[in-house]
C-alpha cells in the first residue's frame, strides 16, 4: 500500500474538487482529507458551490452565438476571430448569468439598507444548506439525543449563548448540528426536519458588537431560499431548499420570537 502523503498541495486539492485525479491519487487526497475534517468540509463547499454553478450555466453553452457578434468578427476576418467571438459570448453569459441567475436581491421585509456584509452572509448559510442539507448519514455533527452537550460546545465556541430554537409546534424536530469553519471565527448550524424529510438550516455567526439590525433580507441563492437578519451579537439565516418563501419567513418569525422572548 503506498504512504499517506504529509502534505497535499493547493492545486492538487483544487483537482481533486473537479476530479482530475487518477485512482491512485484520489485515493491519497481522501486519506488526507479524512485525518483533516476542516480542509474536508472547506473542499465539500467548493463541490457544491461547483455543481451549482454547472446546474446554472452549463445551458449557456448550447446557446447559439449572437448575429451580431459573427457581424463584427467579420467575414474575411479568419476562424480565429470567430472563435473569439464565440469565446466572449460564453464568458459575457457566465458573467451576467452570474449576476442574474444567484438572484441575492434586497428583497426584505420592511428594512432600510443592509449592512455591506449581508449578502455573503445569506450566500455561506446557503452553501452550508446545500452541502449538508442532503447528506443521509453525516448530515450534524452531534445529533439531537445530545443536545445539552451540542448548545454548550457551540455557546463556547462562539463565544456567547446559542440557541437551538424548538420547532417542534411547527412540525420540524431536531437533527443536531456542527461547528463550520469561517474567517475570523467559527459558525454554527442547527439542523431540522419534517415528517416528510425536508429540511431546515440555522446558520449562527458571530458579529460585531452593538449591531441591531433585526430587519428580515430575503436572498435566494439556487434552490436554496434563505431569510437572514442580524440581531446584536450574532448573525443568523435561516435556509432550505423545500419551503417556499412564505412558509421560509412564517418560520424565520418563529425562530425570531425564540430567539428573543
């Protein structure tokens, strides 16, 4: 059996995300992921927030070369200049699907402007749903049957009081949670689900202090629907990808109310 490598490179990493590698290295990055849970669930993102990028824009490709672009390439100009224009048509559909197609808009609630920040915390809760959300047999990291230990290793982690709402009069139950990574600071998520298995994320993050901005933003990134809001010390979104917009901000109130009795 060959040895473990001590170290993995970046670029290496980046292709086993993409699944460039052969068996026999792919076989060594596992390895090496699996003694390093924070690079796993770091490179885990990555793979959701690549395949959701494939879902969005892999149509643009199909999508035939604007007349006007083959007019100013030219028709005595060479097969190169064809293909340039072919070449800016894909980039100009991915950068403006980009802008488009993650529909992060100030859709809220009644709210004045949003904190600079707010979009990319919408845009991390939504990841962490769509990473985690689907997984069958490793979807928390502590389950709910340990519930007292899971609020007292997040509230330390985070450095304040967690808490793990109870939703269950809304017909949703505890699954547990996990500890994510984030700069500068760790992340939580609490985990939820239905009778009918649809699921429900809490991301809590640390903020600054003396922020009172509890005004709902709504952002829908994918399939993933989030209401996010920031209340003092903590940041928090609430994602899924199974109830609908109404439902999603019906529920954010609920948490809301919990949160702050």
């Amino acid at each position: 059996m060959s040895e473990i490598p001590s170290t993995v490179g970046e670029a290496e990493l980046q292709a086993w995300v993409d699944g460039r590698l052969d068996a026999a290295r792919r076989a060594h990055v596992d390895a090496w992921l699996e003694a390093r849970p924070e690079e796993a669930e770091r490179l885990s993102a990555y793979r959701a927030a690549r395949d959701q990028l494939h879902a969005q824009y892999d149509a643009v490709l199909d999508e035939p070369v604007p007349a006007a672009l083959l007019q100013r390439a030219g028709p005595g100009s060479g097969r190169w200049r064809a293909a340039a224009a072919v070449a800016g048509w894909i980039v100009l559909g991915a950068a403006v699907g980009g802008v488009a197609g993650w529909e992060l808009r100030a859709e809220r609630a009644g709210a004045p402007a949003a904190q600079s920040d707010m979009p990319i915390l919408a845009h991390r809760a939504a990841l962490a749903h769509a990473t985690y959300a689907p997984e069958v047999r490793h979807p928390v990291e502590v389950g709910a049957d340990q519930e007292p230990h899971l609020i007292a290793w997040l509230s330390k982690r985070l450095g304040g009081n967690v808490k793990a709402p109870q939703l269950g009069a809304e017909g949703l139950a505890l699954v547990g949670g996990r500890l994510l990574p984030r700069d500068p600071g760790p992340v939580a998520q609490f985990m939820y689900q239905n009778a009918q298995g649809q699921r429900v994320t809490l991301y809590v993050r640390t903020e600054a202090p003396d922020q009172r901005e509890t005004a709902f933003r709504y952002a829908r990134d994918g399939n993933v629907r989030v209401f996010y809001w920031i209340d003092r010390k903590f940041g928090y979104a609430l994602s899924s990808s199974d109830l609908e917009r109404d439902e999603l901000l019906r529920l954010a109130n609920v948490v809301y109310r919990q949160l702050n009795p």
